[in-house]
C-alpha cells in the first residue's frame, strides 16, 4: 500500500501507516523527517519493536540521549522504561517538553506503549509554534528577549542522594534557556518554557514572571493548539521536543502501564 500521512488534526500531529519501523533505513527517515518537521509528532501504530529495533531506528535520527535520573536497560542505555503500578502510580501529568535543564536539551523522543489501561493513560501534545501565534502582537513583544531559568531539581531532585547533590549539580547546572526558541531547522518561533523545570523568568519580579509563565502556559495548553494521543498495545508517538510540548494523563489508576522510550540529543535552544 506504501507510506500514508494522515493529519491528526489540522494544527498538530500525524497517523503514519504503511512502515515497519524495525527495517525502516535512512531513505525512511529522510520521508519522515519531512513529515515531522510539519506536523510535529508522528504517531504509528502496531510496532512491535525489541529494544534493539527500537534504539536502531532512533539512532537514524542522530545521538542518543542516556537520561541520568531514568536508568535505562542494562544492555541498552538509551532505553528508558516508564511504568505507573496500582502501588507507584505515575504520569507527566505536566505540560513539559523534556530535559529542558540540560544545556542541550533533547532534539526529540520516540515513545512505544508495550502496556496500556483498558481506557485513559492518553498522551496530549500541544504545538508551541501555534501557541506563540497565538498570542497577541504586545504579549509576543513583550516576551521577546527574555530568558527563563530550568532546573532538574523541580522533578528530579528527590532521585539524588543526599551525599550525590553536590556532584549532581555541578553535573547539571542551572540553566538558562529563551522564553521564545526558534527551531533550527523551521526557523518558526515557539514558546519554550514549561511548568515540570522552569523556576522563573530572568530580570522581571517573582509576581510578573508567574504572570508570564502562567499566560503561555494557557496557549500551550489551548485546544486549539492540541491533539490527544489514545495509546494501543506496540503504538508509537515521535515527537519533535523543540517546539511541543506534552502532558500524559492520569486517568487510570490503579490500571498498569507501561511506556519505553529513547531519546535522540539535541542543540543548545537559541
């Protein structure tokens, strides 16, 4: 039948059919990076990928990320496993886009359901080029230049050990990131902060940056900026993290699910 794109909706993401992606090649990524970069996330479903598929067909993509608070398979680094159990629940139930206290966050993420509730446990995704231009020419101006400050502890700093902190943190340092990205290979512009690492925004009082931060987080989190993601066993979302965002919901405790992912590293935002 071949390869078929079909728009999720009109502003944000893609149903990709018609690929395998454990023998997809490089003249594969070549078609679907042109898809990704219009529509943002990718999903596909029935692949039933080893860790081994799953990691090769990431690679096509560049660099793999090995996340230092998620281990990762012990043959495989990159592999990251994320389950929610009736005694640990667990979502991102937090418009975020990911690793974003690293200096050079991730380019992007590859995300395979293995095991899914029989209902809830969706994954929302939010263009954040649309939410930008979305926002009224004296909110874009007055945003324009401005820096906010990511931080791993907001999340993760209850994972490092006490006697780690200090090492940790020397490691991975508070970082400074653009309120406003623009995607290096788009050039569009797009929202960049997120509620999961962003403590403030730099040179504004603690009041107008909860003002700001609050105000675009509203745009991401628009309707009209989104697209909900219903997971089946062996599905996949490939999102692009430099300009979504995604919030994975709640909704089916004490239901068991399981998600694995791999991450390919990205550029210092700009």
């Amino acid at each position: 039948m071949g390869l078929t794109i079909e728009p999720m909706t009109a502003c944000i993401g893609a149903l990709v059919s018609g690929i395998d992606l454990a023998t997809a090649g490089p003249e594969d990524q070549v078609v679907l990076h042109d898809a990704w970069l219009k529509h943002k996330v990718l999903f596909f479903r029935d692949q039933d990928l080893t860790p081994a598929e799953h990691v090769r067909f990431a690679a096509l993509w560049g660099e793999l990320e090995v996340h230092p608070f998620a281990p990762g398979d012990s043959e495989h680094p990159e592999f990251v496993v994320i389950e929610s159990t009736a005694d640990a629940p667990y979502a991102a139930q937090m418009w975020h886009s990911d690793v974003t206290w690293r200096v050079e966050p991730s380019l992007g993420s590859i995300l395979r359901a293995r095991n899914v509730p029989p209902a809830g446990g969706d994954t929302c995704f939010s263009n954040a080029v649309a939410a930008y231009e979305s926002l009224s020419p004296a909110w874009k101006e007055r945003i324009d230049g401005l820096v906010a400050v990511h931080d791993f502890v907001k999340v993760f700093g209850e994972r490092v050990d006490a006697d780690k902190k200090a090492e940790t943190r020397a490691k991975y340092p508070i970082t400074e990131h653009p309120v406003v990205r623009t995607h290096p290979e788009t050039g569009e512009k797009c929202i960049y902060t997120n509620g999961a690492f962003v403590s403030h925004v730099l040179g504004v009082s603690a009041e107008e940056s909860k003002e700001i931060l609050a105000h675009l987080e509203r745009a991401i989190s628009s309707p009209n900026v989104t697209c909900r993601f219903r997971w089946e066993p062996n599905s996949i979302a490939m999102w692009d993290n430099r300009c979504t965002q995604h919030f994975a919901t709640s909704d089916f405790w004490p239901e068991y699910r399981r998600v694995e992912r791999v991450t390919i590293c990205g550029d210092r935002p700009a």
